[in-house]
C-alpha cells in the first residue's frame, strides 16, 4: 500500500464528545498521526443519548434521529480537522467510524452504534467505515474489544512484556507478551461511574485529576459490595459496559448505607484502581510495563492508586511511547478502517471469543 491518509472517530461511554484523528500509513504498515481535533457534545445532545441506553417510548424513531444529529456533528467535525489540516475531503482514502454504542448485549447476539453513515459519507464526500463489532458477534465473539489487534502492531516489544490499559468510561486491558501473546478484554468501570456521581451532585462533566474525591475517604464496605459482582470473578473473553454498570448499579449498593459523596467519589475511584490491579494479576501473565491512556489516564489520583496496588510493575503513560492518551483509540478506528480497505482481518479471536479471524466494518462508498 503506498502512503495513505485515514481519519478515525472514535466516540465512547464516557460520552463526552468526539476524537477525530487524521493518520498516515506509509507502505511499510507505520503510521503517523497528522491531526487531531475534538467536538463536545453539546449538553442536550449527551441528554439524549443517555435516555437511549434505556427502553423508552418511540424509540426506534428517536434512535433514528439522533444517529442523522450524530452524522452531522461527525461531519462537521472532520471538515474542521481537513480546514485546519489544508486537505481536500479527496486526499482521505477511508473515514473510520466508532460511532456512540447505544446497546451492547453480545450475549443477544448485538451491538448498537449510531451515527449514520451514510449520511456521513454523504456530508463529507469520504467513504466510511462503520458498524465494526457486528461481524465479530456474528462469528460468537464479544465484539470487543477490538483495538488489541491494533496494540499489538504498535506498541509490542520484543523484551518487555506490556500491558496497555484504556480507562475510558469502562476501562479495558491489553496484554503484549515477548512471545507475541496477545489477548484483552474489559475489566469494568473506568471513568463511567465517577462522571455520572460528579455530575449528579456538583454538575461537572468529570473529575479533574480527581480532586473531589481526594477530598473523601475510601468507604471498605461500600468497595467490596461492588468488587463482589460477579463480571469481575468472570474469565475473559468477556466485554461490558452501561448496560450493566450504571447509576442503577451504583444505587443498588449504595441502598445498604447513607455516604457522604465524596467518599462515594474516593470509593468509585478505588473501584476502577482494583478491579484494574485485580484482572492484571488474575489474567496477565508476567507485566513488566503498564501505559496508560484513555481520560483515566490525566487522573493523577487514579493513577497514584495503581501505582500504590502494582509497586512492582512501571506505569506510565501512552505518551512515553509517542502517542498521546486522548487520541489513541482514534488512531485504532483509523487502522481499523485500513484494515477494511485493504481486506486484512482486525479482530483477535483469543479476545475476542470469536470462532475465526473477520473482516471487520461495513463500508458506505464516497
């Protein structure tokens, strides 16, 4: 493949916006990111998609709708990265689109991302990928995570065995071994949880490098109540997300005692931190290295918390190996959609739980 440009959107449960990355793959595979850009979700908009994690009424209509919005603030948001970048839409040989998971029940045998790709392919003049998790599915897998493969092409090393760790709203774990093993899956909540507390009781989008709930305290019983689900006993493959753990979740365990929330914040914290510690020494082999990326990684108290759990592992973040945390999964979608042009396979069965190798992604021509 000669030098090609892709852009990847990446949109997850944490549902604060969207990352585009505008990436160069050269003939040998290696990449280079170009450009980036990010679109907040505008208040009303993250409103709305909640209210669709749930059955409501009319919601076939409403889902239909809100995945036309979704095409439109993508489109927007890729010609900006191209103005910015001085490109014409005629240079990008593939847009890979996450879009914004409204179900995910693998054990149905679906997933669900909006964000209509067609009618982004028609507002931006690019082909675009979509829809990369329902073929895994199709084939018995988790239909995630599908970004280990990608892991595996960037940041293996040959004497370090590694583990790159994703904290987005749910927080996910690749394993990289010296000898090419690779398998990851989802460890549990990451961001998801603690977004949803701070907004309830001071209205913030998130809690900035964890200064309200360095204020608490860890409340013991209140960790294990939650560490006791049993998603996390559970062996992977195994992937999760909102529809299991959210504020219902939360309230269930916060039922047995009145606590005061930003202890609730300090605990939701540690929860994320063991849960992480807890699938790394259960399901990992020897780790050497840990980088982070992902929001969880700019929370310092997490990541103190890991270290203060994993004293004899290095954590660090992405960004040691040139590739900064926010944009990482971005890059993926990209590599995902080059995977799909060019008729290579991206998902790994030992992650996923799949029977077989796939081409994943559904392709809307320009």
């Amino acid at each position: 493949m000669a030098s090609e440009l892709f852009i990847g959107l990446m949109s997850g449960t944490s549902l604060d916006g969207v990352d585009v990355a505008l990436v160069k793959f050269d003939h040998a595979q290696q990449l280079q990111l170009l450009k980036t850009h990010f679109v907040a979700y505008p208040v009303e908009l993250r409103t709305q998609i909640l209210a669709l994690q749930h059955p409501t009424a009319n919601e076939l209509e409403t889902t239909a709708q809100m995945g036309n919005t979704l095409a439109q603030l993508y489109a927007d948001a890729v010609n900006a990265l191209l103005a910015n970048a001085q490109l014409n839409s005629s240079t990008i040989t593939a847009i890979g689109c996450h879009g914004q998971t409204i179900r995910h029940r693998p054990e149905l045998g679906f997933t669900m991302q909006i964000g209509n790709a067609a009618l982004l392919s028609e507002l931006t003049g690019i082909t675009v990928i979509s829809d990369f998790r329902s073929r895994d599915i199709a084939a018995g897998g988790q239909g995630a995570p599908l970004v280990p493969a990608f892991h595996r092409d960037v940041f293996s090393h040959s004497t370090r065995n590694r583990a790159i760790i994703n904290i987005g709203g749910i927080a996910n774990i690749t394993y990289l071994s010296t000898t090419g093993t690779v398998f990851g899956f989802d460890s549990g909540p990451g961001n998801m949880l603690l977004d949803a507390w701070i907004k309830q009781h001071l209205d913030l989008d998130y809690d900035a490098d964890g200064q309200w709930a360095s204020t608490g305290n860890t409340i013991k019983p209140l960790l294990a109540s939650m560490l006791s689900e049993p998603y996390f006993a559970a062996a992977p493959p195994k992937s999760t997300g909102r529809d299991l753990f959210n504020t219902s979740w939360l309230n269930h365990h916060l039922s047995q005692s009145a606590c005061a929330a930003h202890d609730v914040a300090r605990t939701l914290v540690a929860l994320s931190a063991h849960s992480i510690t807890d699938a790394v020494r259960q399901h990992c082999g020897q780790v050497d290295e840990i980088y982070l990326c992902g929001g969880g990684a700019k929370n310092k108290l997490l990541q103190n918390e890991l270290q203060a759990l994993m004293t004899d592992i290095t954590i660090a973040t992405t960004e040691q190996l040139g590739m900064g945390v926010d944009w990482v999964e971005a890059i993926a979608f990209a590599w995902l959609a080059k995977q799909c042009i060019t008729k290579q396979t991206a998902n790994l069965p030992q992650v996923t739980g799949a029977k077989g190798l796939r081409i994943l992604g559904a392709i809307y021509q320009a």
